[in-house]
C-alpha cells in the first residue's frame, strides 16, 4: 500500500495502530505483570441494604498467600471519602467511604479486601470472610424513591434527592393555555451497563525515587492522577498515571472507583506492586452503569402541529452515591436538550437526582444527550401520531432553520448551536433510504398481514464541554480546555503529546492527520503520545466527543506555532525578513526570488544546533499550547430505520439503517464511520437488547452477567449506511464537531419509532425500552384483547 | 473467575468413571465439554473436589449408522454432528439443530451427552431426542439400560440418571420413508439457549398422518413430549383448523415457567406459535 | 498429598513450539496461555464463555480458552493470535483485511475475533452475510458494530 500524501485531513487513511492490535502486541493493563506483584481481590456485599454488624476476617487471614485483609473500618480516616467532581450547585453530597464502614447501600458495595500472592488465593480468601449483616428494605426505582415511605439511603438526603435542577425559557403556562391540546407521555430511559470488552484494572507500583506509578485504563488519565493523589493523600507531582491500550472506555472509564484508590494505597503500605482485575460480573456490580431516567412530558400543541410548548418532568436515578458527574447527566446534559432540533420557544424543565439502592450511574456514551433526544423525539413523534401526520412533516414544519444559527433554543443562556442544516440532512437521509417506495410497500405489505415500520429521529447536541469559566458555572470542578506540545527532533521528524486519551477511537491516526497538514511532513514522521501523566504535559482526556474538536484544536494551534517558529529560523538561515518567508509542501522558500528553498528538516537541524539562530529566537523546536475553545460544537443528525414485526412471536428484524450525520468537517471519514457504526449499534442495543434490572424488593442485580444481560451480536444488528453533512463548526480552527457519541443519542429514538410504526395498525403508541419480543407480544396481546373487548 | 480448587483425572474406561463416581458420588463430577461444568466452577456456584475427564473413552465417541438404527456416542460435539454428512443425509434436524447451538467455539467442545445429561430446561437436544423417540443407553454399576428420551427428563436440572449412572449414548431407529423432522427455536437475546425450542417429526399417509411426535424445550422446568398432541392429530389430516388445536394442545401441556425475561403466558404462546409453523412446514 | 493439592504436567505445542507448564487442575487454559507462555495476545473478556475474547484454535479449532482446563489440554496443540502469521513483522490475509477494512477500534475483541474467522472461512470458504454474521456469533465487539468486521470477511471470500 502506497502510504498516502498530503492534505490527510479529510482522507480515509488506514490506523497507524492496527498492526500492534492485529497481532497479539496490544499492551492493556491486564497484560502488565510485575516482579514481586500481589493480588487484590475484593468482597461485596450481597445485600442491597443493610447494616454491617460484624466482620470476621479471621479465617481469610490465615488462608494461604494473603498478605493482608482489610475491612472498612480499618480505612477509615486513612483514605477517602470519595467525592464527586461535578457537583451542580445546591446538591447534597452524601458521604462515601472508600469501602463500607458501617452501612451497605447496594449489591456489589465493597465491604472488604484480600491481598494475596495469586488471584486464586485472593479469590479464595475473599469467600472466607465472613460479614454479619442487619437487612434493611431497598429502593431501586427512582420513582418509589421519592415516595414518603421510601426506605432513605442518606441522612443528609431527605427524601433521597440530591439534587433540584430547573431551566426554563419563554412561558409554558402561557403557552399551555393557548393551545388547542396538551398532550402527555411519560418514558423511561433504560438503566444500561456500558461494557467496554476490557473491564477495569489498575495495578500499582512503587518506584525507587518514592513515586507511585498506577496503570489503569483511563479516559482520564491526568484528571484520575489529581483525584487519587487528593483522595489517598500522595502528593501529586509523585503520582504518575499511566494508561496503556484501553479496550473501550464509553465513559465508564472516566469516573474515580473504590479500587483504584485501593492499589495505590496498598502498593505504598506493603511497599509492592499490588493488581486488581475485575471479572465480568464483577464489573456489572461495580462499575458504573448509565441512563435509569424516568420523564414525564406535555407539549402543547395547535392543530397543524406547531409546537407552542414542552414542559418536562426528570427523575435520574444515580444509584447509590454520587458518582463523578452524577448531577451532571439528568440536569444540564439532559433537560437542556430537551427541545431538540426544534423551534419550540416556550420550555419548562425540572430534573430531579434521585439515589437509590443500586449501583451509581454515570456517564455512558452520550451521558444525558441520548436522553434529553430521547424526549425531544418521543414528544414529536408522539405529536405526529396524536395529530396523524406524517412524521417527516411534523419534523420538517418544526426543525430550527438553517438561517436560525447560531441558534439558543428557548431563548437559553448557556445552550447555543452554533452550526446546522436539519432539512439538508433529512433529505439526504431520505433519499438514501429511498422514503417514499419504503412507504408505499410498507402500505402494501400490511395488507397481507406483514408488518413494517420507518422510523425517523432527528438530534442535535452540543459536545467538548468548554470554555472553562462555563464549566465552573455549572460546578464542575475540572477546565474545557486541551493541551498539546510538538516536540521536533533535529531530523524534523514529530512527537505529538497530547492531553487526549484513545480508547479505540484512532488518535495516533487522526491527530497526527491534524499536524501532519500544518506542519507539512509525511505522517509516518509523527508520533504520538497519550496517557503517561509523565510523558503528556496536561490533559483533561477524552469523553464528551471532546477529542478532535478541543484536542485536535490545540493540536492544530501548536503546530502552527510550531511553523512560525520554524519560519523566524529559516528566515534567519536564508537572511531575509520573515514575512518573506513562506512555507509550503515542506519547503521554507522566498518567492519570486531564486534562492533555493530550505527543508523543514534543515531548518529542524539548525533549531537543535542553534548555530544561526536570528536575535531573540532560542534554540529548539518545541511548543506547548493550552487551548481554551470559546465554545462547543454542535453536531447534528437525522437517522432512519426500516424494521419488520412478528407480532405472533414479537421479534424485530431490522431491514435497513441509515444514518446521515453533520460532524463538521472529518478529520478521517473512515474513522468517522467507525464511530458511527459502532454508536449506532449501542442505541440499537438501548431501544431493543439491554436493559439492567434489580429485583424491586430485595434490591437483588438479576442481570448479574452476559449470560443475561444482553449485549448485540453480529446477529443481532444491521448493515449501517453511514454518511455524511459537513458544516465546519464556527467555534474551532479546524471547523470539527464531535462525533462519538451521535449514534447512541439518535439509534435509540429511531429504533422505538420504526417499531411503533410497524404496530400502528395495532393501535400501539408507546412502549418502554427495551422492545424485547416478550415487550412486544405482551403489548400486540393486549392491543387484541381490547380490539376484542 | 478462578474456580476453587478440585482435583482431576482420566477416566480410562466407562467402568473407572462409574467407579470414581462411585466412590464419592457428592464430591465427583464427570467432565466431558466442560461449556456447563467450567462456567458453573468458574463462578464458583458448584466446587466439586474431583473431576473425572470421560473424553477418553472410547466406547463413548463416535456416529456409527447402520441400515436400522444409528448410535450416537455421548461425547459426540455439536459440531460433529453439525458436519456429519451420514447422519444428515438420514436427519438433516441435526444440523439445523447444531447450527442453533450456542456458537462455533461453543459447538466445537460441547457435547450432546453434556446436554442432555445436564437437562438445562432451556437445552436444545432434549426437544430433538423426544421428537427422534431416541433411546438414551445409561451404564451404571448394576450394568446399562435403555431409556425412552421423553421418560429421561425428570424436572429442572433434573433426570434419572442414578448418583453413579453414566448417559453413555443415544439410539435412533433410521426414519420410515417420507417421515421428516424440523426444529424451531426462539432463542434467547444474552444466553442463545432456547426461550423456547420445539423439534416437530411427521410423516403423512394417504393424506393424513401416520406418524408424528413432539419435543418442547424453554418452555418447562424440563423437555416434554406433546403427546395430546399426537394422539388428536393421529390419522387426521392436516387443516388449518386441526394444526391450531395441535398446537393449542401442545402449549396446554404443561405449565410453562416464567422469568424476568419472558412471562409463561408469552412462553405457552411461543410453543403455539412454533408448533404451528413447524407442523406448516413440514405439512407443505 | 490428596487430589486436590496434586499439580499436573501438562505438555503442548503452541505456535508450533514445544511447552511444558505444571498447573493446578483448576487453572484454564486462558491462564496458562496468558500467564505461564507470557502471550497476552489472547484476552478474557467475560466470565460466562459469551465473549469470545479468549478464541484460540486447539488442535485446529477454534475454541473459548477461558471454558478449557489447561490440563484438558494436554497434547494439544495450540495456535494464538501471536502464531497467526507465518512471518512475525506481517500480517497475514484475515489480520490484512480487518486492518483495510478499518474492522478493529480497541483491538481487544480482535485477536479472538480473527480465529473465529478463521473457522469461518475453514467452514464456509464461500460464506454470504448472514453466514459471516452467524460465524462469528461467538464473539462480542462493542465497539465497531460489526458493519466493518463484516466486510473485511466479506472481502476474503470474494477473493476466492
Ligand atoms: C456460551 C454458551 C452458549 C450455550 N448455548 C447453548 C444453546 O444455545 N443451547 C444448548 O442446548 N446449549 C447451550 N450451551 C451448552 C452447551 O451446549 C454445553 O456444551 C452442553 O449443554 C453441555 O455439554 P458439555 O459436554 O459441555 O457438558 P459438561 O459441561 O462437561 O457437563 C455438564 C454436566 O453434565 C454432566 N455430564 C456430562 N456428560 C455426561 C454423561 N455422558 N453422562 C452423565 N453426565 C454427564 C457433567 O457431570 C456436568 O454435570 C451453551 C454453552 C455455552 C458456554
Ligand atoms: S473470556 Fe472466554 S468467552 Fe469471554
Ligand atoms: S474493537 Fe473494541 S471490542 Fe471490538
């Protein structure tokens, strides 16, 4: 394969990282061992509530192998609490230890450690403990939460709600009493499990010079190198946080667990590397799960479809404590984007964070997005449907229009879009479905009993979570902004530090696309270099589809300074001024003169040797920039979906999907698709496979494994048209938005309605998700019943 | 992750595993595939002291067809019998029921005898066994006998088997001219087992039918046999009106089990549902 | 000493060298592949045999190495995802064809899910969609959705 020239950006070009992955070389936490490394494993409470009364620890200590055994009490006081980092102004934070001292509030809570000399002796110890509990009644629904007589979790959460979030614009009340109905539905959000293939691992490590290096799969590498330094008590230049490969992350990596305070502490008191991996069934019981809303919702409307108004009602369940960004996801992620890609002026929204006796929520893959386009779509389509007209109408006759941009929906403060065209990607998407033959055979073939649906959703978001000052706002405890450095060697070849964190999303591609275009050198002399707190300056890392458009900007910032650096050199080796100089296809040149053109390579020699540098110009080439965006972008979305019924057995099969998306400009179109496809996917998985759930009584996890909680397969999921729209977003020099979280907010929406369309005939308007087939056929039988009735 | 300790061996012969089982039969348990028995220890849900690998056997192995009858080995895999070109020219329900087995990793270690030995109420070969009126051949320390696979299934998990007793083979008898068999599953969305399973056999005569049997899984605590079914269709010919009320007969059968995950009524409904459209297949 | 305590001996070939490990009876294969042999290549990606992250071929088949004893594997012989390519520093067709297919994000699904393929294209040299899809039933990406694993198989069957 001819390896490819420039400009990259824009052009499919093949991972740089494939062939490490490919043969077995990819180094993920679990492959690390190190001499003299002990095990930990950990013991978790089998209740969802209860009272911890005694644990005996004295049959696991004098198992073989184990080296120590620790019970919550024995930590108190020495590391912990855990706190949340974003934390919405006005919440209650109730307090978290970093195992469970004296109370347990949900089926996989820590209760007690094991270090031993091999897993299997840490495993064998841990079923040697012994913990005597006091069962208390669980909660696990946020709705039966916030009832009076709801067993309470916390003392300093009354009623078990942490946190009261509103936004409004306009005036629904007004809005209401104009209208000619109100219509109302409430829908539920499906609790998920994120379930990256890799499940966490940490190890730690004391160093010689009395640093500790921790290895664990972070999204977040610096940002966990500040919480566990703050949290166990390290200071932090002594802390190093390394993250290898990591085997998905889908934000379930970003967020600040019990065990990765747990090896650190460890490693330091026994003076040894200490590991700890989490089993599959572990991981549904302890790392974070994501979505578990419930809503409620009105719109007023007129007649024609016009949407006056919307007023929205949330309740997130954020399990058991707050998590890192718990308050974050149901209130300014969520209710925010409730209006969608629609003109609707008047808006009411309250969010309630609510715990329960259930694992915490976190982010996942568009954490809040999804749901806030779960609302503004279910309201839409519940519109067209209530008013029976078509749902690419009402879609059409609502949507903000181009010439609207950049767009502050209700009138918002804070939420702006700054970039979009709804009606170019509905009728790309549209025409790539082929919509009006899918129509007519869909009519056709329901004659003959077989039925067919289309399903339509629309989304828009806003993603790279910046500038700072708007983070802190918000009470948000870490900064928007990303960090890069250049670093060019006397050859003129490039080492790209960068404060982003793949998980499989490519950057070794993507971001040396970005800097191989400004600096103007062949990719294959760029490296990059992630997730090493040692290595990379600073970084806020990946999540929030943040990446390309925050850290591909500061990426594209630096190499330009890198460039004008590299042009005051040349200037100086070529003895004319600088604004003479110009820079182009990898030769500083003076045009419409004869002077023969300098290398970047020469000019790369000449900054290390520094024997001819102009006045005020120190030697190296070699720039660092923080970049702060002034804004976030926007992407944007319409999905369309082609299923049949079986309303005898209730199974879905998908028939088409296609999914035109406006990500700004694409860095890597191949890349871009990837995303896409593997999004799209995890929202199919949201509308019609996953779904967590706890006994409500006893609190008890019955989807405690992959043996039931059910992850899509091949099988199980359609071929993915995905293109694309591009409208360079405004509020970055590389006019990128984000993109990987736009198939997880618009499959799920898309998916429901292709269903309710298929059912229509069966007078069906609302199902909860997951639409498994017994979901399915429970609600054709009771659609029949009443027909009969 | 890691199962708690256990020791192993080979048995060399069925009569070494029958002893082994013998002598401890709480603390012994056979291994053959070990896609049951490996996933339950490395959950630590059962922990045995001893495993007794029996893929050494040979009296065990091995498809072996004449012109009467076929013998099929109990450690044969699904995947063996998904190939086996000699036993699918004779039942081509083999196949169709390998291929609906878990996945190929799966089928390539897993046996028919684990399966049916293990009676998981979700397990597809014990609706094909009672559909085929197999024979299930059982050697014990008393010595070895025959038991019809529709009298094997005793409840969930649950056979009659004896604490000792190996399942050593299966019996078929070769098919009458123009009988033909089909399996249907719903499968279920995280496990791939049978939320519902039912394997049809039928042969017509004169246009009504002369032979028919059924085997239900999922949808009980263990695989039955929808014998109202038969005994109405028997010598009736095939109507719209009488492979409903086959079906309906069959799904009245039992009481079906209800989980999280699919309630007894959406079970019984399945089994209707699936009857019907294998007895509409085989009918067409 | 009782059953219990005894380790065995167990002796295979594994990418076509010769290994002897002594191992408790309760080790798994996945283990002593990752831990005693040092090839990390081959993952654990679930503890109920779902995942497929574990697919190594044993004696020619392809096989869930966390759902296997090491000592079950005695005298077998074994290839992973390290022993694919005939040539260490290339890849070999399927590994080609997920690389130009842009079939892989994470890579941790990846090597088990090139030996499914492996088997697949071994069972159905001329597979369609569908019998790609079934084929690698056996093993779970999260991350690509499969839409690019399936043509990257697609692409190895068309050029027979
Ligand atoms: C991921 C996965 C998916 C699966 N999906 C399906 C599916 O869709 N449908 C399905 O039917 N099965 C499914 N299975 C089960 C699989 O088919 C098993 O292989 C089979 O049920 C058991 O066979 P085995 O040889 O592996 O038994 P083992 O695990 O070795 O043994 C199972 C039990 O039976 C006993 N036993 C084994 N052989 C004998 C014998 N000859 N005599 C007496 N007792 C014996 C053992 O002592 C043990 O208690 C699945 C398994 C896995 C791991
Ligand atoms: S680790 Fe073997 S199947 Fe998941
Ligand atoms: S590439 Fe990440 S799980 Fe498949």
């Amino acid at each position: 394969m001819n390896a490819p020239l420039p400009p990259y950006v824009g052009q499919p070009v093949k991972r740089r990282e494939d062939f490490k992955f490919l043969t077995g070389k990819g180094r993920y936490v679990d492959d690390i061992k190190l001499p003299g490394m002990l095990y930990m494993a950990i013991a978790r409470s089998p209740h969802a509530h209860a009272i911890i009364k005694n644990v005996d620890l004295g049959p696991a200590r004098a198992s073989p192998g184990v080296r120590l055994v620790l019970a919550g009490k024995d930590l108190d006081g020495r590391i912990g609490p855990i706190v949340p980092n974003w934390i919405i102004p006005g919440s209650r934070v109730p307090f978290r230890p970093v195992i469970a001292i004296d109370r347990v509030r949900f089926v996989g809570e820590c209760v007690a450690l094991v270090v031993a000399e091999t897993l299997a002796q840490a495993y064998d110890a841990v079923d040697l403990i012994d913990v005597e509990y006091g069962v208390l009644p669980a909660v696990t629904d946020e709705t039966a939460a916030i009832r009076d007589d709801a067993p309470q979790l916390h003392e300093n959460v009354a009623g078990n709600v942490t946190t009261i979030y509103r936004v409004r614009g306009g005036d629904y009340a007004k809005a209401a009493q104009e209208a000619d109905q109100v219509i109302q539905l409430r829908i539920a959000n499906n609790r998920l499990i994120p379930t990256c293939m890799e499940t966490r691992s940490v190890i730690a490590a004391p160093d010689p010079d009395d640093t500790l290096t921790v290895y664990m799969p972070s999204q977040v590498p610096h940002m966990h190198r500040r919480w566990i330094a703050e949290t166990v008590g390290i200071p932090e230049h002594r802390l190093r946080v390394v993250a290898p490969d990591i085997g998905g992350g889908f934000g379930a990596k970003m967020h600040l667990y019990p065990e990765e305070l747990l090896c650190p502490y460890l490693a330091r008191e026994l003076g040894v590397p200490v590991k700890w991996w989490e089993s599959r069934s572990e991981s549904h019981q302890s790392t974070s799960h994501g979505r578990a809303h419930t809503e409620t919702i009105e719109v007023a409307i007129r007649n024609d479809g016009t949407i006056l108004g919307m007023k929205v009602d949330t309740l997130g369940n954020v399990g058991a404590y707050l998590s890192n960004m718990a308050t974050g996801g149901p209130t300014v992620n969520t209710v925010n984007f409730g209006t969608g890609n629609y003109k609707i002026a008047n808006y009411e929204a309250t969010s309630r964070i609510v715990v329960t006796n259930t694992v915490p929520v976190d982010a996942y893959r568009g954490y809040g997005r999804p749901e806030g386009a779960y609302i503004a779509e279910r309201a839409i389509d519940a519109v067209a449907r209530h008013l029976n007209i078509d749902q690419v109408e009402i879609r059409r006759k609502n949507f903000i229009q181009r010439t609207d941009f950049p767009y502050r929906p209700y009138g918002s403060m804070g939420t702006i879009y700054d970039t979009g065209n709804y009606d170019g990607l509905l009728e790309k998407a549209l025409a790539a479905f082929d919509y009006e033959a899918r129509c007519t055979e869909r009519e056709a073939l329901r004659r003959h009993g077989i039925y067919r649906g289309i399903g339509v959703a629309a989304y828009t978001h806003m993603c790279g979570m910046a500038p700072s000052r708007r983070l802190a706002m918000s009470g948000f405890d870490r900064g928007g902004w990303e960090s890069a450095r250049v670093a060019i060697d006397s050859s003129g070849r490039a080492t790209v530090y960068s404060g982003s964190m793949s998980q499989g999303h490519g950057h070794v591609t993507s971001l040396s696309q970005i800097a191989a275009d400004v600096l103007q050198i062949p990719i294959e002399n760029i490296d990059v270099i992630q997730g090493d707190t040692r290595q990379v300056q600073a970084g806020h890392g990946t999540f929030n589809s943040r990446s390309m458009a925050v850290g591909g900007s500061s990426l594209h910032v630096c190499s330009q300074q890198i460039v004008a650096k590299a042009k005051k050199i040349a200037a100086g080796m070529l003895e004319v001024d600088e604004k003479d100089v110009a820079y182009s296809a990898g030769q500083f040149s003076v045009p419409g003169t004869d002077i023969t053109p300098l290398s970047f390579a020469k000019v790369a020699r000449m900054a290390y040797v520094g024997h001819k540098l102009p006045d005020g110009v120190a030697p190296g080439l070699d720039e660092t920039v923080f970049y702060d965006p002034t804004g976030m972008s926007a992407p944007s979305g319409v999905h369309l979906a082609y299923v049949e019924v079986d309303p005898e057995t209730g199974i879905v099969t998908i028939l088409d999907y296609v999914a035109v998306d406006d990500v700004g400009t694409l860095i890597n179109p191949m890349l871009a698709q990837g995303q896409i496809h593997g999004g799209v996917v995890q929202g199919i998985a949201q509308a019609l496979y996953e779904e967590v759930s706890y006994d409500p009584d006893s609190g008890q996890l019955l989807t405690g494994s992959l043996l039931d909680y059910a992850v899509p397969r091949a099988e199980h999921v359609p071929n993915i048209t995905s293109l694309f729209q591009e409208t360079p977003s405004p509020t970055n020099p590389i006019g990128v938005k984000g993109i990987g979280e736009s198939g997880s907010i618009a499959a799920p929406p898309c998916m429901v309605h292709a269903v309710l369309d298929a059912l229509a005939p069966f007078g069906i308007t609302h199902l909860d998700m997951p639409l498994t087939p017994p979901r399915i056929w429970a609600a054709v039988q009771r659609a029949r019943n009443g027909a009969n009735q | 992750m890691i199962p708690s300790a256990f020791g192993y061996v080979r048995a060399s012969s069925l009569a070494n595993a029958i002893d082994l089982l013998r002598q401890d039969p709480e603390g012994t348990r056979l291994v053959a595939g070990g896609h049951t028995l490996i996933p339950t220890l490395k959950l630590r849900l059962a922990s045995p002291a001893l495993l007794v690998d029996i893929r050494g056997i040979a009296d065990m192995r091995g498809i072996s067809i004449d012109d009467k009858a076929i013998r099929i080995g109990a450690l044969t895999t699904h995947a063996e019998l998904l190939a086996s070109q000699q036993l699918n020219d004779v039942f081509p329900i083999f196949r169709q029921t390998a291929t609906r087995i878990a996945d190929p990793q799966v089928r390539n270690r897993g046996t028919i005898g684990g399966s049916i030995a293990n009676a998981d109420p979700a397990a597809d070969w014990p609706a094909v066994v009672i559909a085929l009126n197999a024979e299930l051949e059982i050697v014990g320390p008393t010595g070895s006998r025959r038991v019809p696979a529709k009298d094997f299934f005793v409840d969930i998990f649950t056979t009659v088997l004896e604490p000792a007793e190996v399942l050593a083979a299966i019996h078929l008898r070769r098919p009458t001219l123009g009988a033909r068999f089909i399996y249907r599953k719903i499968r279920h969305p995280a496990s791939g087992y049978a939320v519902v399973g039912v394997a049809v056999g039928l042969r017509m005569e004169d246009g009504l039918v002369a032979e028919m049997s059924i085997g239900v899984t999922g949808a009980a605590s263990h695989a039955f046999s929808g014998d109202a079914a038969t005994r109405f269709l028997m010598a009736k010919p095939l109507s719209h009106e009488s492979i409903e009320e086959a079906a309906k007969l069959v799904s009245e059968a039992t009481e079906c089990l209800s989980d999280r995950y699919a309630s007894a009524e959406y079970r019984a409904s399945l089994v209707r549902t699936e009857t019907k459209r294998a007895l509409l297949s085989l009918a067409a | 000493m009782s059953e219990v305590e005894k380790r065995h001996v167990v002796t295979l070939e594994i990418n076509g060298v010769r290994r002897n490990a002594e191992v408790e009876p309760r080790k798994l294969l996945v283990h002593l592949i990752r831990e005693d042999f040092g090839l990390t290549g081959t993952h654990v990606g679930c503890d109920t045999s779902q995942c497929g992250a574990c697919t190594v071929e044993l004696d020619g088949q392809a096989i869930k190495s966390c759902t296997v004893l090491a000592v079950m594997a005695d005298g077998a012989s074994i290839t992973t995802i390290e022993g694919v390519s005939p040539v260490a520093s290339r890849l070999d067709a399927v590994q080609t064809a997920f690389h130009e297919h842009h079939a892989l994000q994470c890579g941790f699904c990846t090597p088990g899910m090139v030996m499914s393929v492996r088997q697949l294209l071994r069972d159905h040299p001329d597979a369609n969609e569908d019998d790609i899809r079934h084929g690698i039933a056996g093993n779970i990406c999260r991350c690509t959705g499969y839409h690019n694993i399936v043509r990257a198989v697609e692409s190895l069957v068309a050029k027979d």
